[in-house]
C-alpha cells in the first residue's frame, strides 16, 4: 500500500485545532475505516482533534484499486 500526503506548506497548519473527514465513497466502507483509523492517529500525534461540529479542517482521501502513475515526486531509489 502507498500512502501520499500532500499540503501548500505556506499555510500555516498550527493556526487550526480540529479536523474531520470528508465522506467517504460508499463501496469502500471498510477500507475507509482502516484509513481513517490511520488518518485519526497520525492527526491526534500531530495535536489535532476530531471534531464533527465546525472543524477547521476537513481531511479527504481517495482509494485506487488500480495502479496509478505518480508525477513529481521524488522516487529516487524506487
């Protein structure tokens, strides 16, 4: 599994506290939950709280079930 993560770094993430998920595709239910479970830690190491009532983030992620080709980034020794 290939896990990306991508962000305009000029942001400023430390002004925002909570998150929470944009809804997931409906015929990857399972899978959306292991992803959010993954997604939950790594933002709750990060500081942030899940929140479903006004989050100053919403986090999206996408599943392929196909190989994709990734542009622009920095592959070496892959």
């Amino acid at each position: 599994m290939f896990i990306e993560h991508d962000y305009k770094y000029s942001l400023g993430f430390t002004d925002y506290k909570t998150y929470s998920f944009v809804e997931c595709q409906r015929d990857t239910n399972i899978i959306c939950e292991d992803v959010q479970q993954a997604i939950r830690q790594q933002m709750a190491a990060r500081g942030y709280v899940l929140s479903y009532e006004k989050p100053d983030l919403f986090v999206n992620f996408f599943v392929y079930y196909e190989p994709i080709k990734l542009y622009g980034l920095c592959t070496a020794g892959y």
